[in-house]
C-alpha cells in the first residue's frame, strides 16, 4: 500500500487540530510551547499505525469532525472516547484500523476523556513553522487549525499489520501531585492543607491554555510579582483569587503569584478532564 490519503473535512468539529510535541526551545522568544496536550495518547496514537514517534496527529476536542477519505491507509485512535464510527458503524479505539476510498468517519456522543488523537499511518504533507506544525492561536500560524471543507493530505506507507493497546483505565477520583511554587506563601498555611482535602471542580473556562479551576481563594490583599517565567504545569493565582493550572498553549511569563507546579507525569491525566470533572491535589 503506497500513495496518498486525502482526509477531507465535511465538518471541523468543536475544535480540531494538528499536533505534534510542539516548539521546545523557543520560550525565550515568547513562543509557547504547544502541541498535544495529552502526549501518552499522541505517542499511542502513532505507535498503532507504526509512524515515527514525532508525527503529526489530529488533536479531536470533544465533538469530532466529519471526514471522508480519499484513497486507502490505515489510521487508530486514542485518549477520549467520542464514540468514533465509519460509515455509521462504530469502531474501537486503541487499535490499528484499514480504511478505504469513500469511508466516511463521524464521531458520537463524548462518553469518556476530552480528547481524541487520530494518527494516519504516512508521512503528513503539513508546512511547519518553527519546527513544528502545533498551531498558535490567533498568531501568524494557525493553517493546522481545521476548518470546513479542508483537506489534508498524507502520504501513505506500506500497510502494517493490524495492532491494539489496552490502556489504564482512568481512576474515578483523579489525583494530581503537586510541589510548591515560589510564591506559595501568598496562601495561608490553612488554606494550603484545606485546598488538598476536597475535590475541585474544573471550570467551563477552561483551554489548552490554561485549566481554571472553580476554587477562589479569599486574599486579604493583591499580591504583585515581578513578570517571571511560568510553562506547563505552574499553577498560578489570579488576582481574584482564582487558581489556573498552565498548559500546553501557555504564555511564558507571568505576573501572577506561583502557588504550585503539578507534577509533569499528571500532565497527559489533565489534558482529559472535561468542565465540571473533579480532581483532587496532593501535596509531594
């Protein structure tokens, strides 16, 4: 099996993307680091359809696209289960799956996760911009951002045989460990034991750029730092008293006290909470 799959976009779902592990080393041009958020299941969604471990995949959040395919290649999908199905027939995640000219994918209900990751087993005709294809939103690169009626093209490789993973199932009470950040002391010593001991609701603002959580602390004065350097994982508090957690689309300084930083194997877990899904923070 070699030539081209064309993935046709009929729809763009709530937010669809391409993503790979983003812009390491350009922080101190301003330049977040982006790429996918959950990256367990970005490397799984690649290990499945035998690609190098750097490729792009589709980034699916929550309400997948609608995409006709032209050609014939193989695909797999990880992380959230949206409940995938071709040509109204549903199909299964977490393993290698042949696809045909004329199929058809479509996505259902979200049932578990936030995010899907679709891998094409080929070499991506994608442009990239500084290394990577991650999109910058509202920047100068924001083509990987997908839109109706888009087209993306790959070039497909020999066929592999078929391959599944079983993955973790996630915990019903989530745990996310936690260090201290340098300016935890804006927090009272109680108001540090008390935010560990309940769950925390994510709030519906929430993005790849930040995961704000329904919790405000009560700060008896505004507390001004000098603009410092913040990345995935740093959880600062907003003047309201409000904790935001950084994440992959982050900015990369900050002005916001920097009360903890969650513990970067937690990452891929956080990526997969929807609004209103609880966690619970434990100190390390």
């Amino acid at each position: 099996m070699s030539g081209k799959l064309k993935l046709i976009f009929e729809k763009p779902g709530l937010y669809t993307t391409i993503q790979d592990r983003g812009r390491v080393g350009q922080q101190h041009r301003g330049i977040p680091v982006g790429g996918a958020m959950d990256l367990e299941s970005y490397e799984m969604a690649n290990r499945l359809v035998n690609n190098d471990l750097n490729t792009p995949v589709l980034e699916i959040t929550l309400m997948g696209p609608v995409i006709l395919f032209e050609g014939i290649g193989q695909i797999a999908m990880t992380g959230a289960d949206t409940s995938p199905m071709i040509n109204g027939e549903q199909v299964a995640l977490n393993e290698t799956i042949d696809i045909y000219d004329g199929d058809r994918l479509t996505f259902g209900k979200n049932t578990d996760g936030c995010r899907t990751y679709l891998g094409v087993r080929g070499i991506w005709e994608q442009n990239q911009w500084l290394g990577s294809v991650s999109p910058v939103a509202h920047s100068v690169f924001d083509e990987t951002i997908i839109v109706k009626h888009q087209i993306v093209e790959v070039l497909t490789l020999e066929r592999v045989f078929p391959n599944l993973f079983t993955p973790t199932k996630t915990p019903e009470e989530i745990e996310i460990g936690i260090y201290p950040g340098p300016e935890l002391s804006v927090l009272t010593r109680k108001q540090q034991d008390e935010w560990v001991g309940r769950p925390l609701l994510i709030s519906n603002l929430s993005n790849r750029m930040g995961i704000r959580l329904d919790h405000v602390f009560l700060i008896e004065k505004k507390i001004e730092i000098i603009s410092s350097g913040v990345f995935p994982g740093v959880i600062q508090l907003t003047h309201a008293g409000q904790p935001i957690v950084l994440m992959a689309d982050a900015q990369t300084t900050g002005g916001y006290p920097r009360i903890a930083v969650v513990d970067s194997n937690d990452l891929n877990l956080l990526a997969q909470l929807k609004p209103n899904d609880s966690i619970w923070f434990k100190w390390k």
